[in-house]
C-alpha cells in the first residue's frame, strides 16, 4: 500500500504563510473543492437537494459560508462548493450521493491554490493586483479577476480578509505577484 | 555658486538646501525646485541644442509644454533622455547633462547646421540623395541618423521597479488648479467618490505661479486650504505627480503617477512610477491652459520665455530670469507679467504690445501698436528690435523677453476619441468640440474659461452636473477679468527665420514652403515640415502653425482645420506602461508536479507556453544532451519511462448529451464509446482545418474526459463553451476544466504493467485493463484514475492522481519499481518516441493542415454533422497530390536532417516551382541509428519507398533521403497492445 | 472598454475574448447545408461601420459568451445579452 | 519638376521661389477610363502604374480626405518579403524589388533603407518555422539567413539574454528588409501620377455606385457624379463600406491596429526586430524615433483609435525583449483601421460586376505591399487579367479551400 505524502501548491510539506507589514498571507490546504453545475433543466431539483444537504447555492458573485459545506457562485448554475479537507477530501463522491443526478460534479480541490489575505485594510493591497473595487462591494463579494497575468477568485470576507484561489502550477508565481504588491504598498 | 538670480517669495522651502550639477558644474537649490528654476535661479538658461541647426536654446515654460530645455537626468542604468528640466523635481544629489551637442553645450559643433540652415528647408531630403542609388544606405543616412535623436539611451537594465493598479471613482478630476479644486470640493462635500489628479508636485495650478486673491487670501493659500480640506475626506483620493495621459472608451482612464522620481532612488521595493488605470463614472477635464507664443525673427533665443512662465518663476519660485525684461503680448494677459516683476523689483523695461489702446501700467513704458521684429545676442538674450507703429525700428538692450500670443485650452484629452476642437474667436484659440469620449466633461480655462472666477464657477457647475448634485456650495470671490486678446500669429517682417516649432525647428518660412509646394491640408503641413511632432507633442506650436497655413492661403482657421491630439497627453515611460511585467516576470510560470523533483535531479527545463517542462534528465558525466536524450529513449523502450503529461489539457464533460456534444465537436464519433474505454479524438475547425486532437475517455454514461494539447487547452475549451452555449444551446452538457487537479504521468515501456502493477490497487492485466481501456482506480486507497493510452508506441498507460500526491507518486513509482530501472524522460525523449511512432503533434498541427494530409482523412465522419465536416470537402483541401504525411530518414545513415527543410527530387534546382514540401518535425532515433522526421511531402503516400533529397538552404544542407512510412517503429502496434 | 454583463454587470472587456459578428451563432446544419452555404457563414461579413452585433466570451470570468450590441465607429456598447440566449431565440436546440 | 541635389542647392541659394506643387488640385472631370477610389498608398501606386507602366489616360484618383491619409500615413514603415506561403511570398518578392528601385523611378526619396529584419526565435519549434520559412523566400529568389543566439547578441548585446522568460535562442534575417519613410511613398507616387495626367481629387467621397445590367458606369461622390469606365476600389479599412454600394458582402472585417512611437533618440536599433514571445516590433526611424507596434486591439473597429490593454501589452513585450528601454518615453500612441481578411491574406480580384475591381484584406501587412498592390492592380484593371505574382489573391479561394493562411489561424481576422 503507497502512503503518499502531499506537497502543498508550493511544492512544500506544510502551508506556507508569509507576512509583509500589515499583511498576512497564509497558504490553505485544509479545503476541499468540488464544481456543482446544474444538468440542463433540473435547476428546481438540485436547489431542493442542496437545500436539504445542507449545500449553499449563493446568488451570482456571491459567497455563502455554512458548516461543512461553503459555496460561491462561478458561472450560470454552476458554484464552487468548500468543505474541510480533513473531513471531505471527496467532496465529489459526497457531493454527488447528496445531489443525484441533477448536477454534474467535479473535483476541483487540487486544481487551485487558495491564499488567504488578512491586513486592516486589504484594498490598498488589491488595488495594485486586480481590477475589482474592493471598498465598494460587499462583504461575501465572490469574482473571478486576473492578478499580474493569472486567472483568479477572489472572495471577500471582509475589509480585512479576503480569500484567492489561483491556478494551482503559477502558485509561486501568484504569491509572488501579492508579495511584491506588498512591498509596493507598505 | 550661489543662486545669484534668487528673489524674495515663493514656495520653495528656503531652510534647505540641495546640491546638483549641470554638465557636470555643481549648483545649489531648495526643496520646491524644479531643475529648471533651479538653474535659472543660479543665472544659467543655456539647457538644450535644438534638434536640426542645433541652436542655443533655453527654457521657454514652466511646464509639461517644454519644447526646449530637455536633459538627461541621472546616469547608469537611471539615466533619463529627453526630461524636461521644468517639470524635473529638484532633488539632492541630482544630475543632469544637456543633450544632443558635442563637444559641448555652450559650443557644439553641429551648430554648423544652422549656418547652412538655407539647405535644409522643409522636407529637402525628399528631393535629394537618390544618386547614385547606393548612397543612400551606404553614406547619407548613416550621416543623418548619426545627427538625429535627441538624448541617448543606456544599455543597461533599468534598475527601477514599476508598478500598476486600477482606482474606481464616480468623479476623476484632471487637474488641481481653481477649477479642479472648486469641482473637487463640490464633489466631495457631496460625499462622491473623487480622485483628484495633478502633473504637478503641489496642487493649485497656475494660482501658485499667480498673485491672485480667492476671496480675502492669496490664491496659492486658497489652494492650499481647499487641498487641506479635501485631504480630510476619506472619500476623496488626492493624487499629486499624477498625469491623467490617456482617455480610453467607456470613462477608463490611464494615469502615470511618478512615485519616486522626486528621490534619488526608489525605497526599497517600492516602484519609481505606478500606472493607474482609473474607471471613473464621470471625469472632468480640467486642465487649464497652454501660452502660446508669437512666431518672429529670432524669437528661440534663451531668456525669450512665455510671459506666464515668467510670472510662475517669479511668484511660485522666487526666481527672476534677468535683469532688465520686456513683454511682448497681444492680449490683456501678458501684462500681468509686467505688473507682477515689476512689484517684485525687477526691471521692467518695455511693454510691446500688438495692440493699440490698451492697458498703460504706471511707471513702465508702453509701446503700442509695435511688434518685435527681431532679437540678438550670442548664446541668449542681450536685445530685441522693435517696430513700432510709425514704422520706425528701435533696438532695446533686455537680456529677458516675455511672449503671450494668448492662451490655448489644454483640449488635448478631449480629443482623444478624435473628437475636433473647434475654434473660439473671442479666445482666439481652440476649445473642446462636440464627440469628445462620452462621461467627460470639461471646465475652466480648458473650456475657455479663462477668470479665476469663470474657474471657480465652471468647476462647481460642471461637478454639480457631472454627478447630478442636488447643493451647490458658496464660490469665493475672485478676479473676472475678461479676455482681450487680437490675434498675432507671426511677426510679418523680414527674411530670416521665425520659429513656430522650437524644437524641431520649424519656422514659418518651412510652412511657407509647405505651402507653396501645396501641403496645405493642415496633415499635410503637420507631415511635411514635422511640426508638432517632437517630444513637446506641439503643446506650444501646433496651433500657429495651423493660423500662419490659414493666413497664407486665405482661409479661416476653422476652414483650415486641426490635428487632434492623441495619448498620451505626456510622454509617458515604457518601463510604467509595462509594470511588472519584464524580466523572468515577463508572463507567470506554472510548475509541473514533478518539477521539485526534476529541479533536486539537475533537470533541464524547457519553456512550452507559460509550463515549464522537463525537456531532459542529465545523467552524471552526460556532456552532450542527445546523450540523455537517447538514454531516455533507449531506457523507456527497454524497459519503463515515466513523463510528466500534467500539462495535457483536461476537460470533464459531463451530462446527458456528453456524447452527442463530443460527436458534434469531434470528426469521429464518440457517442458509441463504451464506458471503460478512450478513444482517440480528432478536432477540426469549421473550415475543416485539423485544430486539435487528444485522446477522450468515457469515465461513465454521462462523463467524459477530454484531453487536448498542451498549447490548445485554453482555445479548446473556449470553442467548447462556443459550441455549446451558441450552437447547442439546449444540450443538457456541462463543462469545466480540470487540467491542474490532476497530476498526471505517462508510464511506458515493456515493464510499465509490472511497474504500475506495484502501484495500483487494481488488477491491471491486458484482460482487465485492456488497450485504450480507462477507469477510476485507487493507488494505496487514494483515489486515481487510469488509462491505457500511448503515445510513444510501447506498452503505455497514464496514471493520474491528485496533484497534491504528484510529487509522491513519481517517488513512489521509482522507488516501488526500481528492478526495472525507471527513468523519466523529457520532452525532448517524448518527441523522439512519437516520430518514431508517427504521431501528428505541433509542428503537424500547424493551422494549415486538414485530416487528410494527416492520413487521418477517414477519421471525419460524414454521417454526423460535426465542426468541419463540410468545408473539409472543399476542393482545395482534398487535392489527390496535395502534401500527406511521411516518415523520412536520411540514404546515409550519417546524412543529416533539420526541420523545416524542403523537399527536393534528385537533381532538381533549388526554386519554388521543385518545392515538394517540408520536414515538420525531426528527431535522432536511437533506436533506428540514424535521424529521422516527419513532413509533409506534395503526393507523399504514392511516394513511400522513393528516394528524395531534403534541402536546407540556409544551413547548405543537401541530403539524400528515402520517404518511408510516419510509422517508423512498430508500424503493427504490436508493443503497444502488448 | 466596459462591457455590462447581464448577470455580473460592468466587467472590464480585457477580461474578455473576442470572437466576431454575433451571425456565426447561425450555423447551418452540416447534413442539409453544403459548401457554398457554410462558407457564406464562415468568411463572409457585414462589417458594419455602426451598429454590430457581436460575440465576447468572458474568459477570465463566468465563461459566458454575450452577444454584445456595439456601435464600430463610436465603440458605444448599447446592449448585452447572453448568447445562450440569443441562440435559442433564434431557435437553435441541440 | 525633376528633383536632385543640385536643385535642392539651387533653390536654398535663390530663397526656395521655384519649388513647385507636388501636386494639383483639379475639379473632378464628368468622366475617365478609370476611378481608383482610395488615396492611400495603394490608390495611387494604381494610378501612377496605370499611367506609367500600363500606358492608360484619363485617369483619377478619388479621396475622401487627404492624400495618404489612412494606413500609409500611420502605419510602422517596414518592408520585407519574409513571407512563407506561394501565394505571398513571389508577390511580396516582387513588391520589394520594386521599393528597392522606387526613389529612382519616381524621383522621390522615400529613404528606402535596408538595413535588415530579424523575426526573433524562443523555441525549437520557432526555429523549425523559421526554417522552412527561410528556405520558402530564398527558393522564391528572396533572401534569407538563420542567426544563432550569438550572432543576434553581436547585432543587439542589451537584448535580454541572461534574464528573459522565454530566452532567444536565434533569428529567421531577410538583410533586404528594412524601412521607408511611409508619407513620403504616398507623396512621391502622388506626385508622380500627377505628372502624368492623372487627376488626384481630394475631400470627395464615395458615396453609390451606378450600376447598370451588371455593369459598372460611374459613381455618385460628395462632388457630384463621376464616370467612368472601370472603378478600381482600394479603400483598405473601408472596403466594407465602398463595396457594400456594390451589394456585396466581404470576408474582411475592419479591426484597429495602434502603433507607436518614442521620443528622439540617439541611435539604439539599426533594422527591424520582431519579439517572438510576446506582441513587439520595433525599428528606428532616421529621426531617432523608435517606432514599435504589437497586435491589432481584436475587435471590429472604424473607430481610428485603441484602447489601454494593447498598448500595455505592447509595452511588456518591449521591456520584456528591451530591458534598456524603462526610461525611453512613448510619445505618440495612434490607430489604423485594418482591413483583416479571413486567412491574413489580400485580395486583388475582379467582382460580379463587370468593371468593379477590388483591392483588399491587407490586414496589418498593407505598406510593404505598395508597389507591387499598385503594380498588381494596375495590371488586373488594364488588362483584365491577374498579374502573375497576385494570382492566388482571388475571392472565390475561401469557397474553393484555397486560403493562403500564413499564421495558420483559420477564418478569425482578428488572429491573422
């Protein structure tokens, strides 16, 4: 039996967190990811079966955090759905048993690299590394953008938090990219 | 040397003092400082050459619209062509050198060109230098392009870092004079979102060059409280250094904001400039107004100045540019030069005004009616000639002269939609005109508006406007003096030379010229005599020179026309436009899985796309590559290679019409694919060109997954969204790539079963796990998907598990099947293997080849419609001769071949009409002995077995090769099944 | 250029890619429609100097392909609507 | 007036009094054998070949502007015949052997200067491309040669070699490219068909065509009606709009193409180059300019101008190949409307109407073109019959399958 070890996106054993200033950015590897898209027509079962699962399906660019499962929207009927890894590393198989076939499901988890973000203020930070107006949305704000050339979301959890998930191969590239933004800034 | 030209007042900070040097010579100057004040301060006004005569010339502005005194700044990998020295911040330690001059400023030999000035009119080397033909290249313009060019460009790196960032506003304010400040305060006291956005260092404007009261205070104080005001607003962004350059479509805006060009080097990490691209609901323009000058004998002289410039240097620096000063001026404005030198004890000697009863300011003398028709003085001013209106011509010793010809609105962003200004004959100038970009709005002396008061009234109106606002806040008092002006264009006296164009030296003899010679369309003229075009972007010319056309062939101005300004509004640096991208940051890397372990083995990598791929695995005392590349071949078809194919594209395609979609997108079918098995897929685009190909597994009823190329993964799941949002909107399909989740390795070689056997959960025997079968199995219980695929012809599969496990699993793989020596080869090995295979990939996937030149004609089935299918069919592409794919390799076992040579019969000559096609790909076979490629040959399946020649006529290549089938190795697929 | 994408409103057009006139949502059917046809709908435009209808995909965002209404001489962008949309308004199905 | 140093010498002694219009302006005449609408580059290279080499009169050149107003007025200057294809590569040939005797024969200096182009090689597949590629143009008696990453750094040693994304490893060079002052081409063919009779007639647009019984017979302009026998049509960007008066649909869609220049500077390149990792071109012009350009912006447009993303993309590719040039200002941003056509391609062909003849789809590749789109079209309306390098330049290629598609891209203009 193989007992294979992970490498985090950054290609270590242990999340990485890095601190510049007010800025603390902390690698996640404790969430699993899972696309839940609706099959074509059967909108009106999957919300019933994510409503009874327990499985969020927020509003267009829009966040909804619960236990276990979290969610954000990425595209017509389709979200990203977060759970603990500890507890849901098959979030695809879970997924699938609670929704049926009225959605198709993938495991995302390992296709990204999640960033978390934390400082008092994060939008002089974004400001310089995406074209989203952070002041201005919401607290639960979920989008896609482009940082330094990269595809990314970005889910703002505060005026102080903010979560990235970036295409997990540029991982150095995207830390990177807000650690340089960093040094720009403070 | 002490700053001998240093008067009282100013808003420069006295307490301290900063060194500086001039070509080479040190000076002292004070924080406020423009490196222009900063030398006239110290007595010098000699700063630049001009372009083509190379005169003497020294600033004529104290602004972004300097045409003259440009330098060099700093040096080493910082050093700075072309800086105007009237925007460049004085800072300590600063350096500069004047430019395009040798041996030096005060005597540079070029000036030669201005003795021989009559030769070099207007457009004169379009008539000449065409005899003998080959003097052109060889003599003359090696001559000219030695004289061109302004300052010089280092060849080092430039150490600074630049940066970007968006802002987002309801109101961009451009311009903190009166009238930005008014509309700013306006909207920010609304509690709008505002980013008030200046060139300058300090905000005011020309308040702070002017001696104004706004309301019971100076205007400069004014400006200071209402910056102070505006500054406590957390909803208002000031941004100073900031030039708004550009105005894109839909109220985008970009902005080069100069972080650190004020210090003598950037702080660690932090950028010398940031572009801001700034998304504004509504922008105001204001951005005041341009002096202009007036055209006349001589009028490029050092010490001749606009006369607000001489105002600003007096009141906001505290410098007086000489002695003994006249003012030349046809309008109310220039006498306020007069007035403000005269209070500050300077010798004001003359007023020369074009005009006839004006203003007579007490104790200075008027000349009305007169025109300066000359000046004179080596290396500056020393005096002018001046006709009055009797006619009778008096010679005045002044060593300054102060120019207003009227003011010119700063129209320029406006017309960056190409939007015409349109001419104001009460302003005798240009205003914004109707089309400028939709959102922006103008104010202030950029309308037109030229009072202090029409400012401070415009600017609150505008923003009220702009923003639909519901108060409008008190205006303070301020000057409302109206515009007298009477146009004068140009001097109309004598034979020598009137400068319109400072630095590239255009005169009106040039637009006389241009003319005659009927380039009187305003481009033309603009074309032809190269006005407007030098560094300044004609900020003080262009608008002359379209008068002076007008005047000389009888035409209105608004008949005349004008150019209209493009972006950038200043020049603006290539290293702010770029930001971070350059460098080894030009575009991001993605890493493979396996890269950490390639890296620990001293693995080469190779750039595909933004992957970095291993291409080879160096064994010690490997000194070659094609050692480890063969090595790598011989291994993996002896025994098991493993390669990282992470990079192959993944596409899960899920729902209850999967497999009609994958028939429609697909040539060949997909819909009868069993669950269990793959299928390799072939994907055209709809002019049945071939446009990808990968190999497409049926993981259950509803779920496929798709690979594609490495290079086409983005462009295939595009089409693949196009396909089924806007053809098949109805298809009950869903999407979503998954090409970084998983970590996958192709694992290949007679030993790969007994390899993966180790590893896999599963029974993996050919009975159970057949060729092209695929499915989900479980590597020590982790989850992990399997398919029985090869591209390299053996005995291959393709193991995937979670990309976290990546790394694990190829240590896992070497380790757990070390007795049969695995290796990992590159993709150096991986192209070897597939040619020797036969199989299509990039340099046959070329955009231009269809399904049959692959030999893959039957692949595109016509039973189905599917992309492509129908324009396949068109003649052109199914040509009976057309090329078709062929193995070649060389008669010679020794003979040589490149890719991208031609095919040739024997002994035919090298020309197009014997061209027979090419070698798209190329590779030594180890396992053959000898190199080998793949091309497309015109007829090449009728031509198997024959005997061609392979050309290379840039590398003197001639090789003697026999065509031979694409599959060159295990042609019966036996190993692979096996 | 900003397009206002019907469900994510105002997005920055670079977060886009583009493809052409919104008529190559018209494919004929491959089984009924020979050469001439598909080439007409292929490589022949209208190329309009004023109002064209278009298609975006939003790549760095939803994956959406809009079909936006947007004037060629001004680049004023008047409408956006989903392609998906549009197709099946033009009665296209599977 | 015959232009040389000895007039130029001349003239400067006796105060510039004798130098003459370089063209008239004459009122459109009722009708003429033939009507180029377009006075651009290729218009009037028509006319002034028409006249010149193909011994035709009453002729006119009709445009809405001003001579040399669109592309060959703002364009990047270069000239080559670097091209792969058959059906390009003996037309382009042709074009360049004939910028190589122009000034000459039409007693202009366009300063014609070549000092050489090199495409910019990053990877094995590249070189391969450029290969083939090299050995296409020197069997179409063009020339060629293939620089190894070394002999580039001797031409350009502050290139970026030892910190680049995407190294170079070569360059595909054609020594006989180079550059040529873009207006002055314009202005020398103009004045040249104006001495030869032709009638260049400015600010008259287009505005029908009068078509009878599939037979052209004139066209309705801004300055009244104009006949004439054959119409040749080479309106670039606006070939949509004219043909359209013709009933037809075009495949070619007009997109924005921006360019670029730097302030003067003091001489940095000496030919052309081509970043292959990126969208960058480059050259210097005699003034000390650098005069640089990237992709076209992608989206149909008749607008003239671009927007921000392709000049910061533009800008990226120059640092990322030029890392020397951080401090280099841009001065001068503008925009061309492109008439893309689908295979990157151009068309010079005969249309359903008898006496209707098209000039087009040059997509970004126009100004090289000139004389031999002149020379070409010229010979098509003369003599009813294609000239023998632009024979491939038909429209009837997409329907046949034919596509002369050098990039590879298929039917999207917007990637050619």
């Amino acid at each position: 039996m193989a007992n294979l070890q992970p490498l985090t996106a950054l290609g270590r054993r242990e999340a990485t967190t890095v601190t510049h200033g007010p800025l603390t950015v902390s690698e996640r590897t404790d969430v699993a990811l899972a696309s839940v898209a609706a099959r074509k027509g059967r909108m009106a079962a999957l919300t019933k079966a994510a409503q009874k699962a327990g499985v969020p399906l927020p509003d267009p660019a829009t966040h909804q955090s619960g236990a276990p499962y979290s969610a954000f929207w990425t595209a017509p009927e389709m979200w990203f759905v977060e759970a603990p890894f500890a507890t849901h590393e098959l979030i695809a198989d879970l997924l699938k048993s609670a929704l049926g076939d009225a959605a198709s499901i993938t495991e995302q988890t390992d296709a990204w690299v999640a960033f978390d973000l934390a400082a008092p203020d994060l939008a002089p930070l974004l400001e310089r590394l995406c074209n989203v107006d952070y002041p201005a949305r919401p607290t639960g704000h979920a989008t896609r953008t482009m940082m330094e050339h990269l595809g990314v979301y970005l889910i703002k959890h505060g005026p102080d938090t903010a979560r990235i998930y970036g295409p997990r191969s540029s991982a150095e590239s995207l830390l990177h990219a807000i650690e340089t933004a960093a040094h720009s800034v403070w | 040397m002490t700053q001998s030209h240093r008067i009282d007042g100013g808003q420069i900070d006295r307490t301290k003092t900063l060194r500086f040097t001039f070509d080479g010579l040190p000076y002292l100057g004070h924080p406020g400082d423009t490196l222009a004040s900063a030398l006239l301060a110290n007595g010098v006004r000699l700063m630049g050459r001009s372009f083509k005569y190379h005169r003497p010339r020294g600033p004529i502005s104290a602004g972004s619209e300097e045409p003259n005194a440009i330098v060099e700044l700093r040096s080493g990998g910082r050093q700075e062509p072309n800086t105007r020295a009237t925007v460049a911040e004085l800072y300590d330690g600063l350096t500069a050198n004047s430019q395009n001059r040798w041996p030096s400023l005060r005597f540079d030999a070029m000036g030669i060109n201005d003795k021989l000035s009559t030769f070099f009119a207007a457009g004169f080397y379009y008539k000449t230098f065409m005899w003998p033909k080959s003097f052109w290249e060889k003599l003359y313009e090696p001559i000219i392009r030695r004289a061109a060019g302004l300052g010089s460009v280092t060849r080092e790196e430039d150490p600074d870092e630049y940066d970007k960032g968006f802002l987002h506003c309801d109101l961009l304010i451009i311009g903190a004079g009166p009238t930005g400040l008014m509309a700013a305060l306006t909207a920010g006291r609304a509690g709008k979102r505002v980013i008030l956005a200046d060139e300058d260092f300090r905000m005011g404007g020309r308040l702070n060059a002017e001696t104004f009261t706004i309301g019971n205070d100076q205007g400069a104080n004014w400006a200071a409280a209402s910056v102070a005001e505006l500054s406590s607003m957390p909803n208002v962004r000031l941004m100073t250094r900031t030039t708004v350059v550009g105005a894109f479509d839909h109220g985008i805006y970009s902005a080069v904001e100069r972080v650190s060009d004020h210090l003598p080097a950037p702080a660690a990490g932090k950028p010398r400039q940031v572009l801001w691209r700034i998304y504004a609901g509504r922008a105001i323009l204001a951005g005041g107004a341009t002096e202009r000058p007036i055209a006349f004998e001589n009028n490029d002289r050092p010490g001749i100045m606009m006369a607000g410039a001489l105002r600003a240097y007096a009141n906001r620096w505290g410098v007086k540019v000489g002695e003994r000063v006249a003012v030349f001026t046809n309008n109310d404005d220039g006498l306020r030069t007069a007035k403000d030198l005269q209070s500050k004890g300077v010798d004001v000697v003359a007023v020369i005004d074009s005009r006839e009863g004006g203003e007579l300011l007490p104790g200075i003398r008027h000349l009305q009616g007169a025109e300066v028709i000359d000046s004179s003085g080596k290396l500056g001013l020393s005096s002018i000639t001046v006709r009055q209106t009797n006619g009778r011509s008096e010679t005045i010793s002044v060593n300054v002269l102060g120019v207003s010809g009227g003011w010119n609105p700063n129209v320029n962003i406006h017309s960056h939609h190409r939007s015409r200004p349109v001419y104001d004959p009460n302003i005798a100038a240009f205003v914004p005109g109707k089309d400028g970009p939709p959102g922006l709005l103008v104010a202030g002396s950029a309308a037109g508006q030229m009072s202090t008061h029409a400012a401070l009234r415009t600017g609150r109106d505008v923003a009220i406007a702009a923003l639909e606002l519901n108060s409008a806040p008190d205006l303070p008092q301020a000057e409302d003096a109206p515009i007298r002006i009477s146009p004068l264009w140009y001097v109309h006296h004598g034979k020598g030379r009137a400068w319109v164009d400072q630095q590239n030296d255009v005169t009106v003899k040039d637009v006389k010229l241009a003319k005659q010679e009927n380039f009187t369309s305003v481009e033309h003229m603009k074309r032809y005599t190269t006005l407007g075009m030098a560094t300044d972007q004609g900020k003080t010319s262009n608008v002359i020179g379209l008068a002076i056309m007008a005047e000389l062939t009888g035409r209105s101005i608004p008949e005349t026309g004008t150019t209209i300004y493009r972006p950038p509004y200043t020049p603006v640096a290539m290293g702010a436009l770029a930001g971070r991208s350059r460098g080894r940051e030009f575009k991001p890397f993605r890493l493979t899985p396996s890269h950490h372990w390639a890296k620990e083995q001293g693995a080469i990598f190779v750039e595909v796309g933004n992957w970095l791929r291993t291409q080879w695995v160096p064994k010690a005392g490997e000194t070659e590559w094609r050692q480890s590349v063969d090595r790598e071949v011989l291994a993996t078809r002896k025994s098991v290679g493993i390669c990282d194919v992470t990079t192959l594209g993944k596409i899960d395609i899920q729902g209850t019409d999967a497999g009609a979609f994958l028939d429609k997108v697909y040539a060949n079918t997909f819909s009868t694919l069993a669950v269990g098995k793959c299928r390799y897929g072939l994907m055209l685009r709809e002019d049945g060109i071939v446009f990808d190909d990968g190999t497409t597994a049926r993981m259950g009823e509803n779920e496929y997954v798709m690979t594609t190329t490495t290079a086409n993964a983005v462009i295939v799941f595009r089409h693949l969204e196009f396909c089924r949002q806007c053809l098949w909107p109805e298809m009950d399909v869903q999407l979503i790539s998954t090409t970084e989740a998983w970590a996958q390795f192709s694992v290949a070689g007679p030993n790969a079963r007994n390899l993966l056997r180790k590893i896999v959960d599963q029974d993996i025997s050919d009975a159970a796990f057949p060729y092209m079968g695929a499915g989900n199995i479980t590597v020590g219980g982790l989850r992990a998907r399997l398919f029985r695929i090869s591209f390299s012809g053996e005995l291959a599969y393709e193991i995937a598990v979670p990309t976290r496990y990546g790394d694990a699993l190829l240590r896992e793989m070497l380790a757990k099947g070390a007795e049969f020596d695995p290796i990992l080869y590159g993709t150096e090995a991986l192209g070897v293997m597939r040619i020797e295979k036969g199989h299509v990939a990039g340099g046959e996937l070329n955009g231009q080849s269809p399904a049959l030149n692959m030999g893959l004609g039957k692949m595109v089935s016509k039973k189905k419609d599917s992309i492509g299918m129908v324009l396949s069919q068109r003649e052109g592409l199914t040509i009976e001769a057309g090329y078709r794919l062929v193995g070649v390799k060389p008669v010679d076992p020794k003979g040589k071949l490149t890719a991208g040579s031609h095919f040739l019969e024997k002994g035919a000559a090298p020309v197009a009409a014997n061209d027979g096609g090419w070698l798209t790909s190329k590779v030594y076979s180890p396992h053959l002995g000898c190199d080998i490629a793949l091309g497309y040959l015109k007829g090449g399946d009728r031509k198997i077995g024959q005997k061609m020649r392979i050309v290379n006529l840039l590398a003197g290549l001639d090789t003697e090769v026999e065509i031979i089938s694409p599959h060159m190795f295990d042609p019966e697929g036996e190993r692979l099944r096996g | 250029m900003i397009i206002h994408h019907p469900i994510l409103g105002p997005r920055d057009a670079q977060e886009f890619v583009y493809l052409g006139d919104a008529s190559l949502i018209d494919r004929p059917d491959g089984m009924t429609a020979g050469v001439e046809v598909f080439h007409d709908y292929l490589y022949n435009r209208t190329n309009p100097a004023g109002e064209h209808q278009e298609l975006w995909y939003h790549e760095q965002g939803d994956r959406s392909w809009l079909v936006v209404t947007r004037n060629t001489v001004t680049h004023e962008i008047t409408k956006v609507e989903l392609a998906r949309d549009v197709a099946r308004s033009r009665g296209r199905t599977k | 007036m015959r232009y040389s140093g000895f007039r130029v010498i001349a003239e400067a002694l006796t105060g510039h009094k004798g130098w003459k219009p370089v063209w008239r302006d004459p009122d459109p005449q009722p009708e003429y054998d033939y009507i180029i609408i377009g006075g651009g580059g290729h218009g009037l290279a028509t006319a002034y070949y028409l006249a010149k080499e193909f011994g035709q009169a009453r002729i006119a050149v009709l445009e809405k502007g001003y001579l040399g107003g669109g592309n060959v007025g703002r364009n990047t200057t270069i000239i080559r015949s670097n091209y792969l294809l058959d059906g390009n590569e003996p037309f382009y040939e042709f074009s360049l052997k004939l910028w190589e005797g122009l000034e000459q024969d039409f007693n202009y200096n366009a300063m014609v200067s070549q000092r050489g182009i090199i495409n910019l090689i990053h990877t094995d597949a590249q070189r391969d491309a450029a290969t083939r590629r090299g050995n296409a143009m020197i069997m179409h008696g063009a020339d060629a040669r293939l620089l190894s990453r070394d002999e580039v750094r001797q031409m350009y040693p502050w290139l970026n070699f030892d910190n680049a994304r995407f190294p170079i490893k070569g360059a595909l060079m054609q020594p006989r490219g180079g550059t040529v002052r873009d207006d002055a081409v314009a202005w020398g063919y103009a004045r040249g068909a104006d001495q030869r009779g032709v009638d260049l007639i400015q600010n008259c647009e287009v505005t029908g065509m009068r078509i009878e019984n599939g037979r052209i017979k004139g066209v309705e302009t801004t300055r009244g009606y104009i006949g004439a026998k054959k119409v040749g049509v080479a309106v670039a960007g606006s070939s949509s709009k004219v043909m359209a008066h013709a009933g037809m649909r075009l495949p070619i869609e007009s997109h924005v193409l921006q360019a670029f220049v730097s302030e003067g500077l003091k001489p940095l390149i000496d030919g052309v180059m081509t970043f292959g990792a990126g969208h960058f071109y480059v050259s210097q012009s005699d003034k000390g300019g650098l005069v640089f350009g990237g992709d076209i912006d992608g989206y149909n447009s008749y607008a003239q101008r671009g927007n921000l993303p392709v000049i910061e993309d533009v800008a990226e590719g120059g640092m990322a190949l030029m890392p020397a040039i951080g401090r280099v200002r841009l001065l001068r941003t503008w925009g061309g409307i492109m008439d893309m056509s689908m295979d990157g391609s151009p068309i010079i062909d005969k249309t359903h109407v008898e006496g209707l003849y098209f000039n087009g789809g040059w997509c970004y590749g126009g100004f090289k073109a000139t004389p031999a789109s002149g020379w070409a079209f010229a010979h098509l309306l003369a003599k009813d019959e294609s000239h023998i390098t632009a024979k491939a330049y038909r429209f009837d290629r997409f329907l046949k399958g034919l596509m002369i598609d050098e990039k590879g891209q298929g039917a999207q203009p917007n990637l050619h």
